[in-house]
C-alpha cells in the first residue's frame, strides 16, 4: 500500500507474524503433512487470554486490541488448507483492513484496488499458499515461493493486470500504483545489490493473520508449516523483507538474520514518513 508523501507501505512480509509470546500458544499437536498443498491440518485452539500481536510489516497495529470471545473460543478447531481462487476476496479485504488506514486512499474505492494489487502482487510468483479457517471464517494465510517451483495461481498475472488497469482509470489510482511499483522497485534493488536470490531459493511473499486470530497460535503454526514447506523442497536458505515499524524481534527470536537494511536517515529523497527497510534471511531448520 502507499503512504502520504510518496511513502509506500511494505506488505512483503505482511502482518500478523505473531510474536515471540505467540510462541507458547502453539499446539504440538498440528499434524503436518509431506505434501502441504494436499493435506488439511487442524490445530486446537488454546484456552490463553486473548492478546493483539504486533504486526510485522509498516503499519503497527494498536496494541489495545482484543478478541472478542465470541469470535475464538478455545473448543473451536482452526483449520489449515491450501488456499482456493475463492479465498482473494477474504484476503484482499483482511488485507484492506489491516492497512488500508495507512494508505492515501483510505476510505475510497481506490483503497480496496490497490489492496488487491498487493495480493495479486505476492500471489503471483507464488508456489505454496495455505489459509487458516474457522468454521468458514478467513483466519490467516502464508504465500510462498520457491524458486523452481510450479506456480499456485498462474492466472494471479493476468488478474494483475486487469486491477492495474483500473487504477490506473482515475487520477489517485494512477498515483498510488505508481508509488507502489517505486516500492517494488526498492524492494527488487536491494535484492540485486546482495544477489540474495543466487543463495536464497526461498521467500516469504505474504503472511497475514487476521486480527481475530491473533494471539492464539494461528500465526505461529502458519509459520512452522511454511518452514516445513521449504524443507521439503529442500531450500537451504530463504528469506523475506520487512521494516523498522514491525517487531522484528519475531525474526531475531526465530533465528534469522538482518543481511540488508536501508535507513531512511540516509535517503531523504524517500519522503518523511518512511521506515527502515530490512531484508532477514534464515535457514527453515533453524527458524521454526
């Protein structure tokens, strides 16, 4: 998403990975299986206060936040599954939800387009996507990539297009793509100047957690399978990025290392509002 002042909000790593407290609301129990886009797990919702976790991406989410017991109750089942076409719609308006505020065009139409150009951004060079569900109801998703591997959603590229397309139909549209496509770009040339891609065969493309989810293991067991993911398609190595406004102790807790960082002190030409940006980089057998 884009901020005020040409500042562009990173999504890349996307809230909520949960953190490092999330840690003890796992359940041991989530059966994982060898072929993740096939197999169906369920994790048993632990009976813990509920707590808001920290984003991990620009936005930071009120840390006043709660869950109302209505919504998760420790007798229900979450459910993990690969995701279906269906699923965009609930991700791109969690998605609107958990960032749209921060962008330019919050509270218009233009909000919920640029949101989808996000997802569809993240989902295209996909090749693993797993939602969490609760009786039907979106809870989170993880978009993975590996290099190599078959896309999930090959139709992600031509829907690309098509919402570009209409953004780019009115004069705020064209103004935010055209400051998200200069985050792109950041983000692909920080890229390029650590060859991180000739190490790394592994990204986290998209992770987002629900905000009635958070604090009960949802993000935590969404990212042990994403972990298990790259370890059965033997990645050595994988990475993400993030920035200064996310708890990235989540990603010092997990094992990870910051390999890249660009500071916003160093780069006025980037407006007044922009973040730190990092990219973290770690090992799945280490990281879990």
């Amino acid at each position: 998403m884009v901020a005020h002042d040409n500042t562009v909000m990173n999504a890349t790593i996307t809230n909520a990975t949960p953190s490092a407290d999330d840690e003890s609301t796992l359940s041991e129990s989530t059966p994982i299986g060898t072929d993740p886009q096939r197999d169906v797990m369920s994790d048993v919702v632990p009976d813990v206060t509920p707590e808001e976790v920290p984003g991990v991406t620009i936005a930071s989410t009120p840390a006043t936040a709660t869950v109302p017991a209505e919504e998760m109750k420790p007798s229900q089942s979450v459910t993990y599954r690969p995701m279906r076409w269906n699923d965009l719609d609930d991700i791109v308006r969690e998605f609107d939800r958990t960032w749209g505020q921060c962008s330019a065009a919050a509270g218009t139409p233009v909000s919920m387009q640029i949101s989808r150009h996000f997802v569809l951004h993240y989902l295209e060079p996909t090749t693993r996507a797993i939602v969490a569900e609760l009786d039907g109801r979106f809870m989170g998703v993880t978009l993975s990539r590996v290099a190599g591997e078959p896309l999930a959603f090959p139709q992600a590229k031509q829907e690309l297009a098509a919402i570009n397309g209409e953004l780019n139909r009115s004069t705020l549209g064209t103004k935010t793509l055209s400051e998200t496509e200069q985050w792109h770009e950041m983000e692909l040339r920080m890229e390029r100047e650590i060859d991180i891609n000739d190490v790394a065969r592994g990204e986290i493309e998209l992770f987002l957690v629900a905000k009635s989810a958070r604090g009960h293991g949802v993000g935590g067991s969404l990212w042990r399978q994403a972990m298990d993911y790259f370890a059965n398609c033997q990645v050595a190595r994988f990475y993400l990025h993030t920035d200064s406004s996310c708890d990235v102790s989540f990603y010092d807790h997990k094992g990870l290392n910051c390999i890249a960082a660009r500071y916003a002190a160093d780069h006025p030409e980037d407006g007044a509002d922009m973040d730190d940006i990092f990219i973290y980089a770690g090992t799945p057998e280490n990281t879990r």
